[in-house]
C-alpha cells in the first residue's frame, strides 16, 4: 500500500527529502553541534516557521481542496499553544515552589505548595486561586490530550452547527471569524482563567529539562518539528490524494451536485474541518515554546487571515505551495519586521519597513490574485511545461470553487 | 411490474408563479417515459422535486417497495435511496479525470471513513473499464473533464448515472449536443438500462422519443396535460393547440 501510494504521489518524496536535507543542514550549523553558523535565536525561528508550515498545509486542506475558507484555524492553533502552556507553566512553577519551600523547616502540605504554585502563576491578575480550567495542568499526558481534543470537539460542534445549516461562502468565512474573536476576547478576560492579556510566559524553559542549554533544546523542537511536519505532510497527502481527496475536491468546485451522488456532503466537511483544526492544534503546541510565550493576540481574526494569504500565495490546492508560501511569508515577515530589512531613504521620505511591511505583503497578495493564480506553487507546474487544457469559465459553480486560472493542466 | 415511484396531487410556487401544479405521475419498475412539454412546462421542476432539491408547497413523493416518502429526505439520502440524476446541463467535476468522476459515482459505501479507508480494488477497475467502454470514453480517462467537448461531458453523466446503478434514472435532455448516430447510441442505451430499472427520460426531440418507443407523459404549465404512446398523444388536441401555439 505504501508503494503505490507513494507511487502514486512522487511529490511526497520530494518533499520528504528536502525536508530532511534541510534538516540535516540546520543540525550541523546549529550551537548545539558546535559549527555555530545558525544562532539558537534564529534556529528557534525556524523550528517556528516549520510549524507554520504544518498549519499552513492544514488550511490548504480545509480550504483549497475542501473550499471552506476556514479564518479560524489559526485559534485552533492557539489553543494547541495554550494547553501545552498550561502544563509548562504549572510543571516549572512547580519545580520553582518545591525548591524555595525545601528551605522550611517543617515539610510542605499539598495544599501549600497548590496555594504557592497558584500565586505564583496568577499574581499577575491578583489572584492565587486555580481556575477549573487549569483542573488537568499538572498531568502531561491530560495536556496533550487537550491539545488535540480541546479544538477537536470545538471544530466539531461548531462545524456541525455551521454546515448543517449549509451555511457557505463568505458568510462561512465571517462565521468562522467570528468565532475567532469570540475566542481571544474570551482569552483575554481574567476571569477566564488564562492569565488574560499577560498570557501565559517562559515556555521555553521545559521541565525536566532544565540541565540542557536552550541551544539543545531548540534543537530537540527543531527536529520534533519537522517530524511533526513530515507526519502531517504525509496524513495530508494520503487524505487528499485517493478517492477522499476527489469528494472532497468534488465538494470544492460544486458541492450540490456531490449531494445527487448520493454523499452527505456535511460529513466530509466535519470530517475536513476537524481533523486540520486538530493538526492545527498539535502545531501550536511546538510553536509556542520556541516563542516562549503566548497570548491572547496571537489569536486574533487577523492572524487567521494570514494564513489564508500564506496559502493563496502558495497556491491553494498544493500542498507545498502552502509549505513555500507560509515558510517564505513569515521568514520575509520577521525580516522586514524585525528591523533587518534596511531602510530605503528616497530623500523626501525613509520607507521604514516595519511600517511598510504589511503593505507590501497586501500589494503582493493581490497581485499574485490577479496575475499569478496558482501561486509560487504554480511555478512547478510551469517547470514541468505542461500547457493548460482548452477549456472555459471555473471549475464549479460554488464560491470556494478552483477559478479557471488555478486549474492543473492534465 | 410494480410502481417504484408515486407522485400525486404535487404543486410548487415560486414567488407566487405556480411552476408545478396538482401533478400526478407513477412511474413503473422497470418501466422507460418519455416526459415531453414545451419550455417551462415544468420537467425539470419535477426531476428536482423528485431529487430533494425542491421541496413542493403540498402532495405526496414516494418511493420504492416500502412506499418512504421521499419529501422528508436530504437529496444525499435520496440518492443513496436509489435514484440517480442527470441534468439538463451537464454537470461534471471539471476538475478532475474522467476516471476519477466515473470512480466517485460508483455504487459504493458513501461515508468519509469508508471513502478515506478504502483500497482501490481490481474490480473498481473493471467496471470503470466497463463504463467507459459504454460511453466511448476509454481513451480519455485519464483526462481532465474539464477539457471534453460538450457531447462528451453529456456521455460522462450517463457513464456516471450507470455507475450509480440506481433504481430510478432521472435524464434531463440527454441527447443536447450529440451527433444522429450518437443519438441513437444514447437510445440504446436508455432502452436496455429501462429493462431492469424505471427510466425517466425528458427530450424536445421528438425522433428521439419515437426511437425510445415507450409511454409519453405530456406537461404543460405544470401538469400532466395527456399520456400514453406516442402516436397516441400527437393526436391529442390539446397537445397539439399547446404545441403548436394558440
Ligand atoms: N428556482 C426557481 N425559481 C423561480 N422560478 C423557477 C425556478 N425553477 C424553475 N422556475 C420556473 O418554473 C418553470 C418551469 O421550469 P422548468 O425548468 O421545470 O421547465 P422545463 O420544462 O424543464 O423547461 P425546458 O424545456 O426549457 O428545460 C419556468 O417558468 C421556470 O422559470
Ligand atoms: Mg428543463
């Protein structure tokens, strides 16, 4: 089975094995192997940016193979960061409280070290009570567990709602929005429980771990995610390329003629939605302790539109064009952003770029809307000099539908 | 001889315009009809009531052995339920290959998990070989449907209407854009799918009807307005008045 898939799908291997070349390349140049060309500030950027990727290709599924433009996945992700921040912080704060209150004479009720821990971690929002929701954050295995389920069952029940009302479009997309600002309002909240909008901070320091150098745990995420990446590229691939990745494309270009086929077509959106929002989810918890920190904003509607962008710069219906897009956008957006880019002084004026950065991106999105379709992906269509087919209009009647100039030439 | 599907007493209004009014047909199983009407008599309202994708204001749809109501059912239940459509302007999956459009029409388990888990298997295979021999579309199988001529997107729906292997054949102007002798193809082939099963085949063509040779049902302004043969509701003067234009 595993031949003919692959068979079936050479640009897996392809990927798979660019993936691991530059893998392998980090490693060496990284602090930890001692070469030292790749700072761990920069290593940890790039084990973020493979995250990105991961959640990036998640959007492709939902939305350019299953044409849900979902602009909420990037909550999903939030919540993944959240439920294995909860563990990190409670776990950390933990080793923290035991060690100070070792120096008592008398040793430490349960109690006391809970109501320390507690203080320590919601001081910032005067308070020293657990919230319900922190019930699971002294168990790992329950954390990651949550980081799966947690957007899991939301993506469930809100996609239920959603699609069995056949609601579709851009009224979809603002439904999904939405929920999303639903989500970081309610993050932001104290009464939450979540530390509102201080967040939740110091994920990179990993229990258990504390003997190593931040430069060798980098590293150990780096490589987790970009097994995360490959594992996700590889379940993505297999979901879209049999005849499930065909209802679903069916569902994208004309989802009412799938119906008189005899598929419920609400099912395989659930199923789409779900499964990416829960793929979403693992990649933000690999993502935020490279950050280190996570808060409220990083959920915000907007962050959920970029990856739309990522992807339709990439070229949606690809799943590496979604790879080269989220990788290429958010590597030029820490540089523009991070004050590398350098200025460019027109005498009456200095672009800064850190102003100018988003302007660029909106301007470049719309131009490859306009003129280059099928993104940077559609570059690898070009190379195999394939000439599109002789045909007229879209490729379905439904707004998610492929438009003619995205098609794949047979 | 049975009857598979019983509609009676059905009208539809759209925005106060009455589209479908008091109509009453039972169709046999097997059993071939040709459904014939001027424009807007209603044809294609009926197939879509039929198929779930109209719901009707009053009157009763149903179908099979059991006599379900077909009027509660979502047009994916339905379809499951056995009835297979196609519609007046072909409607594929431009998209994708012809293969893969013939593959997702075959009768098969129809849940996500199914779908996701199965193996293609050697007989997948051969019926889509035989379908696509049916529909002279072997050669193009692996193309794009997207970039067939409107004949042959018109051949894909039958292929994929026969890969349904449904109960019921709704076919909405099936012959549009075909050649005389691929017309007589599509007779054929209507004729020997209506030996086993209820065939439902609404034409403007009326060589075409007369090839069929089987029991005519004429609407007009939503209603049946005659039927029996051919020869029999030709002579029908209201037929005639409403062909011919008062
Ligand atoms: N969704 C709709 N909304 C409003 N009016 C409709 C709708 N569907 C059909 N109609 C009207 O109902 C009438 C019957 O249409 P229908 O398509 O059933 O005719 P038909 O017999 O199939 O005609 P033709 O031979 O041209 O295909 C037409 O007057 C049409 O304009
Ligand atoms: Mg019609």
């Amino acid at each position: 089975m595993k031949n003919t898939f692959i068979a079936r799908n050479p640009s897996v291997l392809w990927f798979l094995a660019g993936l691991a070349i530059f893998t392998i390349l980090v490693t060496i140049m990284s602090e930890a192997t001692g070469f030292g060309l790749i700072s761990t500030s920069f290593l940890k950027t790039l084990g973020k940016t493979l995250c990105l990727c991961l959640v990036a290709i998640a959007m492709d599924v939902v939305w350019g193979y299953c044409g849900i433009l979902s602009l909420g996945h990037f909550a999903f992700f939030g919540i993944g960061g959240y439920a294995i921040g909860m563990w990190l912080m409670y776990a950390r704060t933990e080793g923290i409280v035991l060690t100070s209150l070792k120096a008592n004479a008398l040793p430490p009720t349960a109690t006391e070290i809970t109501d320390a821990i507690g203080g320590q971690i919601f001081g910032v929002v005067g308070s020293s009570d657990f919230p319900m929701i922190w019930a699971f954050s002294h168990s790992l295995p329950l954390q990651l567990l949550a980081v799966i389920l947690v957007p899991g069952v939301l993506a469930l029940v809100f996609g239920w709602l959603a699609f069995r009302s056949r609601v579709t479009g851009v009224y979809l997309s603002i439904l999904t929005q939405a929920m999303t600002l639903a989500l970081s309002l309610y993050f932001f909240q104290n009464d939450t429980g979540l530390r509102g909008n201080n967040g939740l901070s110091g994920l990179q320091n990993i229990p258990g771990l504390e003997d190593q150098s931040q430069a060798v745990v980098s590293l150990w995420f780096f490589w987790a995610s970009a097994i995360a990446l490959a594992l996700g590229y590889v379940l993505f691939a297999y979901v879209v390329s049999g005849k499930f990745g065909s209802v679903i494309r069916a569902i994208r270009d004309n989802e009412a003629r799938v119906r008189f086929l005899g598929y419920h077509v609400e099912h395989y959106k659930l199923f789409v939605f779900t499964l990416t929002a829960m793929i979403a989810g693992v990649a933000g918890a690999l993502y935020y302790p490279q950050a280190g920190i996570i808060n409220p904003a990083e959920i915000a509607p907007i962050a959920s539109i970029y990856l739309a962008v990522w992807v339709a710069i990439g070229g949606r219906g690809r799943l590496y064009g979604a790879v080269i897009g989220a990788a290429l956008v958010s590597l030029l957006s820490s540089w523009f952003t991070g004050g590398s880019a350098p200025n460019i002084n027109l005498g009456f004026y200095v672009i800064k770029w850190t102003d100018w950065w988003l302007v660029l991106l909106g301007l470049s999105f719309v131009l490859v809307t306009l003129f280059f379709p099928k993104g940077i992906g559609g570059i690898f269509d070009a190379l195999a000099k394939k000439t599109p087919p002789n045909r007229e209009g879209d490729f379905g009647p439904d707004k998610g539908a492929w438009r003619n100039e995205e098609g794949e030439p047979s | 001889m049975s009857t598979l599907l019983e509609v009676s007493g059905v009208s539809v209004t759209f925005d106060g315009f009455r589209a479908i009014n008091n109509l009453s047909i039972q169709i046999a199983e097997p059993e071939l009809r040709a459904v014939i009407g001027p424009n807007g008599a209603g044809k294609t309202t009926f197939m879509d009531i039929v198929t779930g994708k109209t719901k009707p204001d009053e009157g009763r749809v149903v179908f099979g052995d059991r006599g379900d109501s077909l009027l509660g059912m979502s047009e994916s239940q339905i379809a499951q339920a056995g009835i297979g459509r196609k519609f007046q302007k072909p409607t594929v999956f431009e998209a994708q290959t012809v293969r893969e459009n013939i593959a997702m029409a075959l009768k098969n388990k129809r849940g996500p998990f199914d779908v996701l888990l199965r193996r293609k298997t050697e007989n997948r295979e051969d019926r889509i070989r035989a379908i696509s021999d049916e529909i002279g579309l072997t050669d193009a199988l692996d193309q794009q449907s997207g970039s067939l001529s409107h004949g042959q997107k018109q051949w894909l729906e039958i292929g994929m209407l026969l890969a349904q292997d449904p109960r019921l054949l709704l076919v909405d102007e099936p012959a549009a854009g075909m050649t005389p002798a691929e017309r007589e193809h599509t007779t054929d082939l209507l004729v020997r799918a209506a030996k086993t099963r209820a065939v439902v085949v609404v034409e403007h063509d009326m060589e075409f009807v007369r090839r069929l040779n089987c029991k005519v049902t004429v609407l007009h302004e939503g209603s049946v307005l005659a039927e029996g043969s051919l020869d029999h509701v030709t002579k029908n003067k209201d037929v005639v008045d409403v062909y011919l234009g008062r």
